[in-house]
C-alpha cells in the first residue's frame, strides 16, 4: 500500500536525555497502528515530529505530499469561552474544509458523537465530554492520518467502547498513542513498541496486542540467547589475544579490530536486555487474620440533589478485589469515599474492624513538588527509607520504580507524567493496609507498570477497591464488578465482556442484580406462576445452546489460528480481514453466552411458582 509518511535516521535528544537514535520507520495509508512504550520512551515526542511540531535533531521525515495530517494531544484544550459548535465551524474553516454548508456538517457531527442535549458551552463539560469534543474536532478535518496522543484519556468505559467501534469504521490511517491493552487488541491492525531494548529503537508486529506479545516474547528470547552466544565468542576472542604477545602479533589487524567490535556489540546487547526490566511496584499487607475487614449495610447517598445509589452492601474480606465501573459522574468517587470514612452516608452503616488501616490512591492524587528533587520525592530528602521492617537505600529503592541513579537529582518536573505516577505508588508502598482504595491509579502507567501492579495487586494480602477504565485489569485483578448507574442501581458482574453483553442487551443479565439484593423477592407477575414462560423456540434454542457455544468456539479458535499464521504477517490486508473475522467470531462466543444466561434465568423464573404452590 502507498506510504504516507517515512522516518529516516531520526535522533532526538532533550539535554543529556536521547530519546531517539538513528530510528527509520515508514506508515501506510491503510494501516491502524497502536504505538506504546515505557514512559519517559517518546511517543508523544514522535507524534509531535510525525506532524511537525517539533523537530528532530537528525534525521529526515517524508511527508505524502497532499497529505492531511490532523494532531489529538493529550491535553484537551479549547479557546476561553467557546462554544460546541464554533470549535468545529473553526476546525472546518482552518482546514479549508470544501462543505457546501458547514453547519449542517457541524450539526451532524455533533450528533454522532453524541453531543444531542449536552451544553453548547464547552467549560460546562466534564473532562469526558471535552474528549469526545478533541475527537470530534479531528474527525470533522477528515484525515488522511489522525495521530492520537491517549484518547482514551478521560473517557469512561461506555466512552471507550464507543471510540472502539468508531475507529473501526474510521475512513483514515490512524497512530494511536495507548496503554489500553483491550483497546490495542480490538483497534489496530499493527502494533508498535518504542522502546530501547530493540537494536532499531523500536519493535513492530502486523497484527493486534496478543499477536505483538507472542512476537515480541519470541524476539527477546532470542536477544537473551545471542547475548550468551555472543559472550562466549568475546571470551575466546579475548583469550586468545591475551595468550601471548606473539599470537597477537600475527594476528591481522582486521581480526583484532573485529574483537574491539564483537566486545562492542556485547555491551550494546547486554545494555538492551538489561533495559528490559519493569517496576518492582509491591504493597505492604498488615498481615492481619481478620476475615472481616469492612462491611457496608445498606448505604444510601445522595448529591446536589441526585440520589447516586441506594441500599447498597457490600463485605470486604482478605483477597476480595472489587472493581467499580460506571459513568464519569455515576457515584463511584463517592461510593469509595464512603467506604474510606471521607464522607458520611445519608442512610446504612459501615462497620470496620479494629485498627483498620486503610490506605487510598486518588484520583487528583497528591500534588507532588515539582522544584523538589526526585531524591526528596521517594525518600524525604534522606539516603534510604525502611520497606517491610528493613532499611533500603535510596539508590536501590529507585532503581525498584525504574529510575537511574543520575536521576536523583533531577527536579519533579522534569520527568514524565508516568515517571510521577511511579514516585506516588512508590510512597504509597510505604504505609502497610489492610484495604487498598486505587481511584484511577493506572493514569500516565505504561503496560510494563501496568503489568507489575497487577501482580502486586494480586499478591495482596489484604482487600481491594478498585476504581479504572483498565479493562484488562479490572479483568486479570477483580474477583467481581460493580457498576454504579448514578440511577440509585448498583449491577453485579463477573467480568467485562458480561457487562459488555448486558449494555447491548435489552434483558439485564442475571448476575446485574441490586447489590443489596443477598435474598432477592420475586416480582409479583412471577409469582402467578406465569410470567415470561419459555416458548417453544427458545426451548429448542436452549436444549441446543452448548452445542452451538461449543461450535462458535472452534469457529474462533480456527480465526486465531489463521491470524498467528506467520505467512501473513507482512501482507496488512489480509491481516486486517483476519483479524476483522476474529473479532466477529470472539463477540458471537460472548453474544451467545449472554443468551444461555437470559433464557436460563427465564426457565428458572418459570421454576419459582410451581415449587412455592407445591409447598
């Protein structure tokens, strides 16, 4: 396919800080790409360069000549006072948008992205609402490329899903900064790593996430074995030039040239692997042996007005992890707060065990000082700092959150946004919990922090209230979901692809219950003995249903063998039709799961009567 932009050589660098070394690489015009990395890597410097915001120190960028090449930052920002619909009239007049009327296709756009009923006035919208506007004013310019810095930032996960199934419809080539991996997986076909463990700065697979890791795993395998073949070839070469003066002096110039060059490469190579390390992110327990750590009875709470949810309980014992979901503005900041003692209930009780330490991760988070220096940041200014009764030095708890040595003196503000998510859980690590409370914690993580506090989140000995729009995480860490609606109703979930499958659905799945609802009464129609009996056709569906699961599932484990086919790797169309069909197959598996719950649920509503008036 034709290429629309290529990077050739490009070095960058920020003081003593090089960011890129002579990395070349090239984008076509069909293809999807998600681009991640560690934090501090570049990425949103590379979308900067790509467009010409910045520019590099060395190096050539080639622009598709014509080529209309729109920029979403990360930071949403509008004209003081602007409304809705002139920040698009704008977007469309800088662009030279060719409409013969541009407010009709102000107003349509406006639609599509869901603004009907939403104020006009763009400071009255939440963060959420101000990313779907960014978005909106990108796609109404009608791209050729759209580089995207993180546009997941700020959106709930009705949100996410929503830009989910845009994209996949979007007319454009798109480079998408992210660290949501569900969104990396079900979004690009083509995955891009910065990152410096590579020797070309950078690590590409033609595919979605999970194909990326199984390629990239396979690749560094293979860089830690040639290190130890190259090791052992550097050892005999330099055995042999230290044997004795008169070996070395028959041997040619050239040949003693290429040891210098193997001893070179060896430390290039050992310096890349031993770049490839993540976060030690690891929380403290109590080690308390109390089953109940909190209960909450009944809770009711109510702001400005709006009742946010009522009668809700819930029991935090060792090793729950609960997952909170819902709207931005739904409740669930304030659900937490509750059960952090922030905030009274209006209704219902909570009780904690004695001495309860809980600690809690904000949303806002603590505001770091940014003229202090990181060493001040980690360890208040001193040489170490204690960790689960033992001293630990500055340096060594540093290089724990991935920071050098060099960096120590560095002021708050000059590094990453991520680099200063680490500093915060590395000072949260310090005070021992029995509950953990994360509003957002995931906020500026690159995948490889993400990784390692799943793990310690999982190895928590205590409990879990979790509050992100991580999806995998809510997935890989929570024993169970709870959505706040900001309806006064609270669902139960068992995962993200059940609640998926219960917001497209028009019957509610049985696990979205009322969570106080422990004892749940029957509804007066149930209990005629009459309500909503299964009909002939969904009896014959339901004796059929695990069969016909069972056939959905080969049919998706045939598209995901298709899509690992290596033969295809290189050919981009044929790998965005596989993976489309891949897709397709993975949402019939959970579309038909989420139908064997409903008609389960409605022959067991039919159940109920007859057993009670046999009684």
């Amino acid at each position: 396919m034709p290429t629309l932009l290529t990077c050739q050589a490009l070095t960058k660098a920020y003081g003593t800080r090089v960011l890129f070394d002579g990395l070349s690489i090239s984008f076509a015009d069909d293809e999807r790409v998600g681009l991640f990395g560690p934090n501090g890597a570049g990425k949103s410097t590379m979308l900067k360069l790509l467009i010409g915001l910045e520019q590099p120190d060395n190096g050539i960028i080639n622009r598709r000549r014509g080529a209309r090449i729109v920029h979403l930052p990360q930071e949403d920002r509008f004209p003081e006072g602007a409304t809705v619909h002139a920040v698009l009239a704008d977007a469309l007049a800088e662009h030279h948008s060719a409409h013969h009327d541009p407010l009709v296709k102000v107003n349509v756009t406006l639609s599509k992205f869901g603004f009907d009923g939403v104020s006009d006035q763009v400071a009255e919208l939440s963060g959420g609402w101000k990313k779907r506007l960014a978005l909106a004013r990108a796609f109404i310019q009608e791209p050729d490329l759209l580089l995207m810095d993180e546009p997941t930032n700020h959106l709930d996960l009705d949100g996410i899903l929503w830009l989910e199934e845009y994209l996949t419809r979007a007319p454009f080539a798109f480079i998408a900064v992210s660290h949501d991996r569900y969104f990396l997986d079900r979004v690009v076909n083509r995955v891009v790593e910065l990152n410096p463990v590579y020797p070309d700065g950078y690590f590409s697979v033609a595919g979605a996430y999970s194909l990326f890791l199984e390629k990239r795993a396979d690749f560094l395998d293979a860089q830690q074995a040639q290190e130890s073949t190259l090791a052992n070839i550097v050892r005999r070469e330099a055995a042999f030039l230290k044997s004795n003066s008169k070996a070395q002096r028959k041997k040619s110039k050239a040949r003693i040239e290429d040891a210098y060059r193997l001893h070179d490469d060896l430390r290039d190579l050992q310096k890349r692997n031993t770049a490839a390390t993540t976060a030690g992110i690891d929380f403290d327990g109590t080690g308390r042996k109390s089953r109940m750590l909190l209960e909450a009875k009944e809770l009711s709470k109510s702001l400005g007005g709006q009742l946010l949810f009522q009668d809700v309980s819930l029991l935090l014992a060792p090793g729950t992890r609960v997952g909170l979901l819902g709207a931005n503005g739904a409740g669930k900041t304030t659900l937490i707060r509750l059960l952090a003692g922030a905030l009274p209930p209006d209704s219902g009780t909570i009780r904690r065990a004695d001495d309860l330490r809980v600690v809690v991760f904000d949303q806002q988070r603590e505001q770091l000082p940014q003229d202090a220096p990181l060493r001040s940041a980690l360890a208040g200014g001193s040489d170490g700092i204690e960790f689960r009764g033992r001293p630990v030095h500055i340096s060594a708890w540093a290089k724990r959150f991935l920071f050098r040595e060099d960096q120590l003196a560095l002021p708050v503000r000059e590094i990453s946004g991520g680099e200063q998510a680490r500093v915060l859980i590395a000072r949260l690590m310090l005070r021992p919990a029995d509950v953990l409370i994360l509003d957002e914690p995931t906020n500026d993580l690159d995948i490889a922090s993400r990784d390692i506090l799943e793990e310690s989140l999982l190895e928590f000995p205590g409990a879990v209230v979790l509050v992100t729009h991580d999806r995998f995480m809510l997935d890989r860490v929570c024993t169970e979901l709870l959505e706040v609606t900001g309806s006064a109703r609270i669902s139960r979930y068992a995962n993200t692809a059940q609640w998926e499958s219960a917001r497209t659905s028009t019957t509610p799945p049985p696990a979205a219950q009322s969570v106080s609802d422990a004892n749940p009464k029957p509804a007066a129609a149930t209990q005629k003995g009459s309500a909503n009996p299964l009909t002939t056709r969904e009896q014959t569906e339901l004796k059929y249903m695990e069969q016909t699961i069972q056939e959905a599932e080969a049919h998706a484990e045939a598209c995901q063998r298709a899509m690992e086919d290596p033969a295809i790797a290189a050919d981009h169309e044929e790998t965005h039709k596989r993976w489309q069909a891949l897709d397709t197959a993975r949402k019939q598996v959970d579309a038909l799961y989420a139908r064997w719950e409903e008609l389960e649920a409605k022959k067991q509503a039919t159940k109920a009567p007859r057993t009670a008036q046999s009684k």
